[in-house]
C-alpha cells in the first residue's frame, strides 16, 4: 500500500507556516505499514489542487490530504475533490445539525458559513471530529482510499490516531514499520557516515539513515516487519554496533533531547545546575527551563554581559580579563566556578564568546563554554560558522553537550579536532 500526503495552504509555500503536519502523517502511516512515496504542498488554488489529486490518485492507493476543509472562502478542498474524481457535491443535514449543537452547546450563534462543512463530495463519509467542527471526509474512489484532515495540528494528531491509523492498519495487512533514531553529537555527519560505512545498507532490512540539525546528527533506523517485537529484534543488533562504536558521541533516542539528558543526570546525581551566558544571553538556561520539573535541579541564571557583571556577580577578576581577554577558557572557567559558588549549585554551565555580525576581541564564530562539577572545571573553545543566531545556537547546543559529559564524567581532552567538540 503507497501513500501520498497533499498539504494544503498558500501560508505553506510561503513559510508564513512550517509543515509540521505532513512530518505528523508520516510519522503515522510509517506505524500503519504503509509506505509513504510522495508529499505535495498546494496553495489554495483550485486548479493546482485538482491537479496534485489527480496525479496522486494515479500513483497511490492512500491520499491523505490536510487543509482546507474549514468554514472560509479559500477552504476548497471539498470542491477539489469533487472535481478531481467526477463527483457532484452533497450536503448533510445530520451533520448540519451536529453543527449546530456545537455552536449551541457554548453558548454562541453559529454562523451560516460552518454550514460549509456539512457539504462533502458524493459517497463521502463525515467522520466525527471530536476536538473541532471540520468532520475527516472519507471517500473510496476508483479503489484509491481519500482522507480529508482538518489543518489544526492537535485536532489532526487526534483524528489520525482516531481514523486513519486504525481503518489503515486493518486494510495494509503488510505489517509494521518501525523507526528508531539514535542521536548523536559531536562529529560531522560525513565522520559519522564514515564510521559506520560497513553496516550502512542502502536496500537492507532495516535500513540506515544520516539526518543532521544544528550540529546533532541523528542515526535512523527503519525496518519492516510483520510485528512491531519482530522490528525491534532487527533493529536491536544493529543498534548495539552503533552504540559500541560511536560510544560517548550517543547522547539520546528517538524523542529525548540533551536538555533532558542534562536534567535527568542532575536528578539522579543529587546536583543543581546554574548558568552563567554572555554570548548566548540565556539561551542555555531557557533551554534547560523548557523541561518541565527544571525548578527541581535548575537553581538560575546570571546573564554577564557586561565586565562588571562578570567581576562582582561572579568574581572574575580584572586582571584574569586584563590578562586573558574576555574570550578565553580562564575567565569561562572562572565564569562557571563563579556562577556555582554565586547560586549555591554543583553544577555551573558558561559561555563567552564571540558571536558577531562585528568581532569582539576575538574572530566572529570563536566561543567558549566552560562546566563545572564537583569533580573539576574545564573549558573547550571552538570556531563556529554561520551568522550570529546560528553561532549562539549550536553554542547552546554545545554548552549542554559539554555539560553532559562532565557529569557523567567523560569529559573531554585535548584541543578540537576541525568540526568536531568532544
């Protein structure tokens, strides 16, 4: 069975919107068994809309399409299906008045343009959307089966897990497909490749995959099988070589993030952790904030963008600065003993540097970020491209990943490699 997901929505195509929901879909229908070939992305123009139905109903056997079944003028999806397969518009009363109902159970009036979405295209079902007003318009034409989803990512989460993922998995009767990702950091994703060259098999069972994002790069691997426990037993030794192989660069998988890894090594080590930031101005610390329970372990931040700060709030000395420049691993060192003595935690995370557009004191893109634990303070200063927000960025998601491997006490040694932090 061969999906193909057409978004719908001109805001798409002109990134006023990210497309979060064809990831969404995918996701699913790689647990339903179906392979999924192809995804288009349409503006909210009928003529190209029923021209991506058309070729999608020549090459797939499953169109789920997101968008464009509100109760607005440019919600035409309804009508692109009705042209596209040849089909007259109906109307539904009963859904006319579940319609109503909803309207009248919040205390408001409806208004007439939601009558909109009780039309639907001839020997379409209306699936109850529990969580909206727009129903999943579900219609089997020339034995290609057609799901129409509402574009409101939570209500579209629902409906799938609701409808599609259930009439999918009973009509495939291909199994499961199943992804893991093992994600990584600190080698480039041409290093990574190279490393696990021999176990690489473009067309084997599972397959592996290489997708690299603001410095992390993620291992993917996707087997087909006719039961989720007989995926999992293909992927499990191939998971074991990676791990072995690429060691202390593995810091997570699938979901888990490093700002979750970092606070769940706080917690089980009994530790509290505090920021110091220049550079980065807090990015490090909203990062570990964003975790919910990060009051647990995370006592707080000190933004030292200016000396004084870093004098008195820190303690990092004059002459250190006089000595070293601003941009230096002493005063980051100094900087993270400083925070952890200032806010009483046993773990201090700093960052300086030079992030840009204008140099300061040392090239654009030279950061430094410095941990400390109970068991010692080091620092690790790299060269990073790109502009400034990309610079603090991978900064941040480098300052954690130090912070990781000083409390599990790996950390680090030697100067780094081109490309690489650990």
């Amino acid at each position: 069975m061969i999906a193909e997901v057409i978004a719908v929505g001109t805001e798409l195509l002109l990134g006023q919107t990210i497309n979060t929901n064809a990831a969404r879909i995918g996701a699913r229908l790689a647990d339903s068994g179906v392979g999924h070939h192809f995804s288009t992305v349409v503006g909210d123009d009928l003529g190209r809309m029923v021209e991506a139905m058309r070729l999608a109903l020549q090459r797939a056997d499953v169109i789920v399409i997101t968008g464009g079944i509100g109760p607005t003028q440019d919600d035409i999806t309804r009508e692109a299906i009705c042209e596209a397969t040849g089909r007259p518009m109906r109307f539904s009363e009963d859904y006319a008045d579940r319609l109503r109902r909803w309207w009248a159970a919040r205390g408001r009036a409806m208004p007439d343009s939601n009558l909109k979405q009780a039309e639907y295209p001839d020997g379409a079902e209306l699936l109850d959307n529990p969580k909206g007003t727009a129903p999943v318009v579900m219609l089997e034409h020339a034995g290609v089966l057609i799901f129409a989803l509402p574009g409101v990512p939570a209500e579209l989460e629902s409906l799938l897990d609701l409808y599609v993922v259930p009439i999918l998995g009973e009509r495939s009767g291909e199994g499961v497909v199943l992804s893991r990702v093992i994600r990584t950091y600190g080698e480039s994703e041409s290093r990574v490749g190279e490393m696990l060259s021999d176990v690489f098999d473009r067309s084997g069972n599972p397959s592996m995959a290489f997708l690299a994002t603001a410095g992390e790069i993620k291992i993917r691997l996707t087997a087909h099988a006719a039961t989720r426990e007989d995926a999992e037993a293909l992927i499990a030794p191939f998971e074991s070589v990676i791990r072995e192989r690429m060691g202390s660069l593995v810091f997570g998988m699938d979901d888990e993030t490093i700002e979750s890894i970092v606070m769940g090594l706080a917690a089980e080590k009994g530790w509290t952790i505090a920021t110091a930031e220049s550079a980065t101005g807090g990015m490090v610390a909203s990062r570990i904030t964003s975790i919910p329970g990060a009051s647990d372990v995370f006592r707080g931040a000190i933004v030292a963008y200016h000396e004084e700060v870093k004098r008195v709030n820190l303690g990092v000395s004059a002459d250190l600065i006089e000595t070293h420049g601003v941009v230096s691993e002493p005063v980051a060192m100094a900087m993270a003993d400083g925070v952890a003595r200032f806010l009483e935690a046993d773990v201090g995370i700093a960052v300086t540097g030079s992030a840009g557009p204008d140099p300061q004191e040392k090239a654009v893109g030279t950061m430094t970020i410095a941990v400390h634990t109970p068991e010692k303070t080091m620092a690790r200063t790299v060269r990073l491209p790109g502009d400034r927000e990309r610079v603090r960025t991978y900064t941040t998601t480098g300052a954690l990943q130090l912070a990781r491997l000083a409390m599990s006490g790996v950390w680090w040694s030697g100067e780094p490699k081109s490309g690489r932090w650990v």
